[in-house]
C-alpha cells in the first residue's frame, strides 16, 4: 500500500523530516530529500514569481471592451449580435498584445466601443490555380472602434482585403493594430491619469 507523505518547506530546510526511508513511493531516500528540496524550493519561488507577474500587470494598460446593446425602449439595435462578437474578439485579440481587459469601466485607463461591423462582397479577382486562373468574389469586412481615454475620443477602422475566408478576423486585427500603436504612443499620459 503507497502512502502519502506531506512535508513542509520547514520540515526539509531544518532536517525534521523522519521516515522517508520508509516510503517506498519516490524511491530512495536521496531521492525523496530532493524532491522535497524542490517542493519547498517552489513553494518559496511562487510567491515572488506572483509579485513580478503582478508589476508586470500593473504597468500594462487596462481596456475596457464594450458595445451597445439593448436600446432604452428594449429593443435589439440593428447589428448588435455582430458587435457581440467583435467585441469578444476584440478583448481576445487585445489581452494577447499585453492589455489588461478589465470587466470595469471605472478601472480602466482606455475604453474600446465597437460602434459597428459589416461585411460586403468584394470585386472579383482572378486567382491562380493549377491550369488557369479562377475568378472569385471575395468579401470585405470592417469593424469601427470608437478609443476614449478622458476627454480624448476617436475612431479607429479596421479592414479586411478581399479574401475569401477570415475576413473578419483580419478587420479585427487591423483595428487591433491601430489601438495598440495608439496606446503605446500615450502610454505615458494614460499611466498617469490612471483611475485609482
């Protein structure tokens, strides 16, 4: 039968440890110091590793990420399932450019309103293909993200070139882009009239 041993930072570093000869589930004793060694090890480092990670986040910008929704009167505004999900791409797309997306307007240094999104068909184009080009109809796709950080407000656009698939995605990341180029360029200004 395997027993289970709990050994405490304190127990390796001050040699209190007793019995480890007697657990046969790591091995051999030598090897159970070590591993606890590096248990305590671990358990000393995380704490730091956190502080660090947390600075790191302290001087990122926080972005809060919206759109409208549901007009006063309770209707569904026009486009609005569409601005959903451009936003839920939006916030994915700018936590990876190291923002902060924060679920709080009255934490974040930057807003991020998407005002709208569409989609259209493209010109035809001929591609290249194995024995001839291909005519095909690409699709254009835009979003417009109205930036707000203050009294400071505009609207940046993003959009796709015509390709048959991800068009959306591409918009995205353009306007994406733009923010980020944006941000890094006030960061300064936008650090220093954080909300606290």
């Amino acid at each position: 039968m395997r027993g289970v041993i709990v050994v405490t930072a304190f127990d390796v570093f001050f040699g209190t440890v007793s019995q480890l000869e007697s657990c046969k589930v790591f091995g051999t004793e030598p090897k159970m110091k070590r591993l606890c060694g590096a248990l305590a090890l671990l358990c000393f480092a995380l704490p730091m590793l956190q502080a660090a990670d947390d600075k790191s986040k302290a001087d990122q910008i926080r972005v809060y990420v919206f759109t409208t929704g549901i007009s006063d009167a309770g209707f569904t505004e026009p486009g609005q399932q569409d601005r959903a999900e451009a936003v839920t791409g939006l916030k994915k797309d700018l936590a990876s450019r190291k923002f902060v997306v924060v679920d709080d307007q009255s934490a974040a240094d930057m807003t991020a309103e998407v005002i709208d999104r569409g989609e259209s068909t493209a010109p035809p184009r001929r591609t290249l293909a194995v024995g001839g080009g291909v005519t095909v109809a690409g699709k254009l796709s835009d979003v417009h993200v109205k930036i707000s950080a203050g009294d400071y407000s505009a609207v940046i656009d993003g959009e796709s070139d015509g390709r048959i698939l991800g068009t959306k995605g591409v918009a995205l990341g353009k306007a994406a882009n733009k923010i980020e180029t944006w941000a890094k360029e006030n960061r300064a200004k936008l650090l220093a009239t954080r909300p606290h």
